[in-house]
C-alpha cells in the first residue's frame, strides 16, 4: 500500500470498496443499530480518534475476539453505511465514512468520537 501523508485524502490507487449503501440510502436508526453494540462502537471510535493513514487492518484494532465475530461486527459496521472497507488481498481494510456520515447526520461522529466505554 503506498504510504500516505494525509489520513483524510485516499491513496493515488485503491482497490475498490465493497457493496455499500449510498449516502442518500443512510438511515439514521439503521446506522444506530450498528451503533448499538459496544464492540462496534469501540471499533468506529477508535477509527475516529487513532486513525493514521487511509485504511486500517483488523489487526490494526488490537481486539481479542474471534476473526468470525470480527468479521461480523465489521459486515455490520460497513451494511450499515458507516465504515467503507476494501479488500487488499486476503486483507479488508477499513475507514468510516465520515463525509457521508457528517452531511448525512450532522454531529452524530462527534458524539461517537466522545463517547468513553463504561467500566
């Protein structure tokens, strides 16, 4: 992967992203379903907070789960519109969509971004 300078402005070349809803298909209560669990809050916090370059890895995350249930917090992350994955090999990659998500619902990454896990 080439490296890149700005976390914000995607490498030259990109693998393409996989099936995604459109930003006008954005649905607040499907995105907040998504939202709901905690592990996939962390995940999309984290991508908020920490993110250093255009696509990050699973392993990226540090999460001591299943690669099963981290596949399906991630399918779940991306179907819902909030995160764009593409795939680099056996690799998906992932970043949120926050130009889709900050015209869409105005805040809600904020509040994300904010949000401390409880104990």
């Amino acid at each position: 992967m080439p490296t890149v300078t700005d976390p914000d402005r995607p490498p030259a070349e990109l693998p393409p992203p996989l099936p995604e809803p459109t930003a006008g298909e954005l649905r607040l209560e499907v995105v907040l379903g998504a939202l709901s669990d905690p592990l996939r809050l962390t995940i999309v916090r984290k991508l908020l907070r920490e993110r250093e370059a255009y696509d990050h890895p699973c392993g990226w995350f540090g999460l001591d789960r299943p690669k099963s249930s981290l596949t399906h917090h991630f399918k779940a992350l991306r179907e819902a519109g909030i995160l764009r994955q593409r795939q680099y090999g056996l690799e998906r990659r992932s970043r949120v969509r926050t130009e889709d998500l900050d015209a869409r619902f105005p805040g809600l990454l904020d509040l994300v971004a904010a949000w401390e896990p409880g104990p």
